[in-house]
C-alpha cells in the first residue's frame, strides 16, 4: 500500500462547509476551521502539521467558550513546537566530556541490572567508551539486591561508540537500547537486583 504524500494527506482533510479558516500565528503548524453545527452551536475542527486525522473536533457552549479554547490551543502548539525547537538545538551542541567520564546504564524489567562504560576517546558528538568492571557494597541481608560503584580503568568489555545527547544542557545520556537509561555517573552507588 502505498503511501501518502504530506499534499495528500493535507488534501484529505475533512473541511466543514462555509468554515472559516484560522491559521495560528504563534505557529505554522496549526490550522483551526470554526463553523456552527446545524443547530447553530459553535464548533472547532483543528490539524496539526501535514496530518490528515484531526487534532480535535469539538461543539463549545459558545462563541466565548470557543474563541477562548482555541486561544489556549493556540498557545500550547507554540509552546511544544518552540520547545521541539530547543531540543533540537541542545541536541545538536557539542558536549564537553572528557577520557575519563563513566556512564551508567541502568536497565532490566523485573530486575534492575547496571553496567559501567568509561569513556575513553571523544570527538565534538561522540563518545568511545568501553565497559568497566563494578564492586558491590552490599545490599540488604536477603533481598536478592545491592549497591554497585563503578571500577574506574578495570575495563572488560570492547570499545563501543555512542553520539552523546541531552535532555537539557548539561545533561548528557546515551542511547544504549530501546530500555533503560544510560547517563553520566554521579559517584553515588547504584541499586542492583537479580533473582535467586
């Protein structure tokens, strides 16, 4: 089956007859066509970007209710759209990692597994790193978990490369897999379970 195009997509919108078009200033990704349903009760119909599938479609209690929903609506498709904005642009920085730094990667579905990686070469993007041996510090008497800290230079697996991101400036991570969570270790031990 083949695909829509974005024009075919835009083109297969439903557009309610004699609506009047409202495209958002705060963003270009945003049209709202408002009509009276045939019992005359003010209505909204919205799209986003090039969808064909509606964001929303609703009957408001009246004008005043709807001119000041679609506002709000208005204002939060430009907030997300400005804030896609800035993730791209903090993505996009480089980091400022050096050999040295260790990640964690914390993942596991009924248990919790950790793994050290040691950063060990970097460029403007990216990291090589290799996994690093961990120690235990114990955990509860009987509880099949631990603490695990990170053994710096003790290195036990290949050399791997990753392209560092942020959630925030100064937040690096890396993506390790579709599960779990791979960021900058803080130094602080980190909780471990397994089944017996």
């Amino acid at each position: 089956m083949k695909r829509m195009t974005a024009e075919e997509r835009i083109a297969s919108r439903w557009i309610p007859a004699g609506s009047t078009e409202l495209i958002a200033s705060e963003t270009d990704r945003l049209v709202v066509y408002l009509y009276n349903d045939h019992q005359g009760k003010p209505c909204a119909i919205g799209y986003s970007g090039t969808r064909s599938k509606s964001d929303f479609h609703n009957i408001y209690q009246d004008e005043a209710h709807r001119l000041s929903r679609i506002n709000e609506l208005r204002q939060s498709y430009a907030k997300a759209e400005e804030g896609k904005r800035q993730m791209k642009e903090t993505r996009s920085q480089p980091h400022d990692l050096k050999p040295g730094a260790i990640f964690v990667w914390s993942w596991g579905y009924e248990q919790t597994n950790v793994n050290f990686y040691q950063v060990i070469s970097t460029t403007d993007h990216m990291v090589t790193m290799r996994e690093i041996a961990q120690e235990s510090i114990g955990g509860d008497n009987g509880s099949m978990s631990d603490h695990r800290i990170a053994v710096p230079d003790q290195f036990i697996g290949p050399e791997i490369r990753k392209r560092v991101q942020f959630v925030r400036p100064g937040e690096p991570y890396l993506t390790m897999a579709s599960f779990g969570w791979c960021s900058l270790w803080d130094g602080k031990p980190q909780y471990n379970s397994w089944y017996g």
